[in-house]
C-alpha cells in the first residue's frame, strides 16, 4: 500500500514535544523521525502531530425516551473525523430481559456504517442468571471489557443496589471494569413530580430536579460499592465539584476509580436553562445538567492535577422536533446533548488556548488516558510505531465559529452554536486514510472496525456459579475480631 509523510510538524503526544515527521503504511505507524520520505506528503508545518481523539461516551442511534438518537454510527463518526476524533465508544443497551449477546448483535449492524473504528459498553439494564451468565462470553468472546450501569432513569435503565453490588462482583472476577451513571434515580424522581405539581414544567425544572447533591451521593454510593465489590470503578460524565471530590477522595485513598468529565459541562453553565426561548433551554437538556461557575472550575482544575482523567461528549443527539415531545413536561424531554465535533476544537480553545491545560495533558485527556484506561494503548492514543495511524494534524492558527449550518452532525442546532474556535483539525487520518483535508470531508463510510478490548488482569480471581452468587455467605469481616460475633 501507498505511503505517507506526515512532514514537517511537531509531534505531541502525552509525554513528549517534539519536531519529527511521521511516516504511515497499511493503516501503522512505521517511522518517526527527521527527514522521511513516501509516496504522498501531508504538509504540518506550522502544526501539532498527536493522536487522534478517543471519545469513550457516545450514543448513536440510541433507543432512548421513546425516539432514537438522530446521529448514528454514520453522520456521528463524521461528526468526530472533522473535530479531531478518531474512534468513538458506544453504549450496547439490551432492553430489559433482553440477551446481551442479541442486543450485540443489533449494535453490529448498526455500527457496519462507521467512518472509523469504535468499540463498545455493555450496559446492564437488567438483572438475572442469564446476564451473570452472559457476562463471562462478552468479556472472554466479545472483545468488551466494560459494563455500564445506570444509577438514575427509575423505571426504566436504573439498576437497584444489589444488582449493582452482584454485578460489580461478577466484572472483578472476569477482569472487566464497571462504569456508572452516578444520579440517585429515587430522589430525582421525586423531586421531578414535585417540580410539576407545583407547576414547574419547564427545561429549567430539569435541572431543579438533579442537583449536585444527587450526583455525589450516587457516586459515593457506587465508590463504596465497587471498593466492596474490589473492582476499579469508571464514572461517566462527571458534571460538579459533590462528585469530583468523591473521585478525589477515592483516588488519594488508592481506589482506582476514574472521572469523565464532559466538553458541555465544562463549557456551558446552568444559565442556559433560564433562556426564554423554550427550544433553546431544552436543546441543552441533559443528564446530568450544566452546573455553575464553581462546578466548571472544579473540573478543570481535576484534569490539570489529574484527578479527572478523561474528556468526553456523551454525544446524544435530538432534534428540535424531538425535543418538543417534552413541551409542557419536563420529564419527556428527550436526555441529551450533541459534542462529538467539537469536543477537541472547544477544548483547545478554553484550555490550551486560556493556558488551563498543557498541550500534552491536552493529549492525555483526549486520546491517551483513554486508551490505557479501556486497556488498548498503545495500539490507540499514541504516537509510537507499531500503532495505528489514527493521527490528528492540528493547526493551533486555524479557526472557525461554530454553527449547525456547517456541522456534521444531522441535527437542526448546536449547543455551541456561536462559540469561536482556535485550532482545529488540518488532517484527520482514520487507520492511515485521510478522512479530513484542510476542511474537506472525505470519510469513507464503513471504513471503521471494531475494536476489541481485552480483559483487564483479574489477579487470582476464580469465577463463581450463579448459585453460589445468590446463596446465602459467609459475610467476610475484615478487621473486626471473629470471635464472639
Ligand atoms: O442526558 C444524557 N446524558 N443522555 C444520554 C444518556 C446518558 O445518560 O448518558
Ligand atoms: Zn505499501
Ligand atoms: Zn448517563
Ligand atoms: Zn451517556
């Protein structure tokens, strides 16, 4: 196959800073160094080399709410190709009682359209033997070694304690690694019916109805749990300072525990609920939502110190008209923002730019980190021959103001509609293919693979049988004298 010269740039990784052309062949990286040659030339003068984006939370073409997620496997990963981002990690979702290995089935074909390459979660939505059993060839078979449980959407995804609790006990032996949707699903419940019996149906209600408090308990909850359950534990969008400092807690007491937080909360506030243009405020609906100035600062002074380890969009796209189901009632408001173009342009622009990040913690919070936490580094999110060449040539010179006009995405509007951009994308390569040149859109649809994800070591672990989960144990009580109890 064709060769080619990524030349004359400065290539950035998470460590490193450095000038060196890079050379590509058969979708790798083959040489880094002064002076290559190859088939074709990209010119990065002027540019950052560094690896392209893993964006680890998205949902394409998602049932939720009653709809689907307009963006799917398609449009979404062009959305992602044209802002920087080169793989993308979706949400497999069984309907309750559902088989995991059918729901995978289905998220198959519907990811065959990928313009790049992707992997998935598993959610447990549900619990029962097939799902304990089940687990073990998702992990051992299917090539994922994550499992979502969402902690909030009473009544319809939110798992109760002891099916967390079961389910985090069955990821620790089979080396997979848990994620939670952190929201105490009770009270928010609560709280919305209250909100609309007073009358309060409003997008801004929504917000009314998940404070900060529900986001830290539930990820103190699910912490504990997962220390319980001795497993690492993965806490999607992280949205306010009651659940970072949780994380941070955890970390500095030596838990493995991660949090994400998203390019939305770190960008727009919780004055976006008050619009009075209803359309605008539940556009920008989703769970957890904005927060204030403080929770902003909070999260990016984590992913400077690094208790925070990972940016990402928990891209969720709805249409206006999608939106409107919820006109009157709050709570029907399709749960959901778009990002996935502009994750790594607004980024760059309100953290390298504004001098709140480094240009590598700029790397490591969008590629690199990810890669090492979802265990497929240094195949992704490096610089290093051997690795796939999914490269991002990034012109810190270019800008934009961004607009739903000129976007990827196949929605109507865009949450940063307005916002300038510095820094943007020259090329965007997917496994060696150029994807985007100097603006110009030349995805090639299915040309994304999946990517497998092997398990995580699971240290003297046996597996255990269904029964054995569910008969009564011997409670194991470390630390306190047996004798007398
Ligand atoms: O509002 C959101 N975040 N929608 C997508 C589903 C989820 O909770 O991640
Ligand atoms: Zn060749
Ligand atoms: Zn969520
Ligand atoms: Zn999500």
């Amino acid at each position: 196959m064709a060769s080619k010269v990524i030349k004359g740039g400065t290539v950035v990784t998470a460590d490193l800073t450095y000038k060196a052309d890079v050379k590509v062949e058969d979708g790798k990286i083959v040489e880094i160094g002064p002076d290559l040659s190859g088939d074709t030339v990209l010119d990065a003068s002027g540019c950052y080399v560094m690896p392209g984006g893993i964006d680890p939370h998205v949902h394409l073409e998602m049932p939720f709410m009653g709809t689907y997620s307009t963006d799917d496997f398609e449009s979404g990963t062009r959305a992602g190709l044209a802002g920087g981002t080169t793989m993308v990690v979706d949400f497999c979702l069984p309907a309750p009682g559902q088989s995991l290995l059918e729901a995978l089935t289905m998220w198959d074909n519907k990811s065959t359209r990928a313009n790049c390459d992707y992997s998935f979660h598993m959610a447990i939505t549900w619990w029962g033997e097939q799902v304990f059993n089940e687990m073990e060839t998702v992990v051992r078979d299917k090539g994922i070694n994550t499992f979502k449980h969402f902690m909030a959407y009473k009544g319809a995804l939110m798992v109760q304690d002891d099916e967390m609790y079961a389910s985090f006990q069955r990821c620790a032996e089979l080396g997979a690694m848990p994620l939670v949707h952190a929201e105490n699903g009770d009270v928010v419940a609560d709280l919305s019916a209250r909100l609309l019996a007073e009358g309060n149906n409003g997008p801004e209600a929504h917000a009314y109805s998940r404070p900060p408090q529900v986001e830290g308990e539930a990820t103190n909850r699910a912490i504990m749990i997962a220390d319980m359950a001795g497993v690492p534990l993965y806490v999607v969008h992280t949205s306010c300072e009651e659940s970072h400092e949780a994380i941070r807690r955890a970390r500095q007491q030596g838990k493995r525990v991660y949090g994400e937080p998203l390019i939305q909360h770190l960008t727009l506030d919780d004055s976006e609920y008050f619009n009075k243009d209803w359309d605008h405020a539940a556009r920008r609906v989703m769970s957890p939502p904005f927060r204030n100035k403080q929770h902003q600062d909070s999260l990016w002074a984590g992913l400077a110190s690094g208790s925070l380890q990972v940016v990402a969009t928990d891209h969720c796209a709805f249409t206006t008209e999608q939106k409107r189901t919820g006109l009157g009632d709050f709570t029907k408001i399709p749960n959901g923002t778009g990002g996935l173009e502009d994750r790594m342009p607004m980024l760059w622009s309100n953290g390298v730019a504004t001098g709140r990040l480094t240009m590598n913690e700029f790397v490591a919070v969008t590629s690199t980190n990810i890669a090492k936490i979802l265990n497929i580094y240094p195949r992704k999110g490096a610089i290093l021959v051997g690795a796939d060449a999914d490269i991002v040539v990034w012109d810190p010179a270019k800008e934009k103001t961004i607009s739903a006009a000129s976007q990827q995405s196949s929605i109507d509007y865009n949450v940063f509609e307005g916002k300038h951009v510095t820094g943007l994308p020259r090329f965007t390569l997917t496994r060696g293919e150029v994807a985007i040149d100097d603006g110009a859109v030349k995805t090639r649809e299915g040309h994304g693979q999946f990517v497998a994800r092997e398990p995580y070591q699971a240290v003297g672990r046996a597996l255990s049988t269904w029964k054995e989960l569910t008969a009564p144990r011997k409670v194991e009580r470390s630390g306190i004298p047996q004798s007398g109890v």
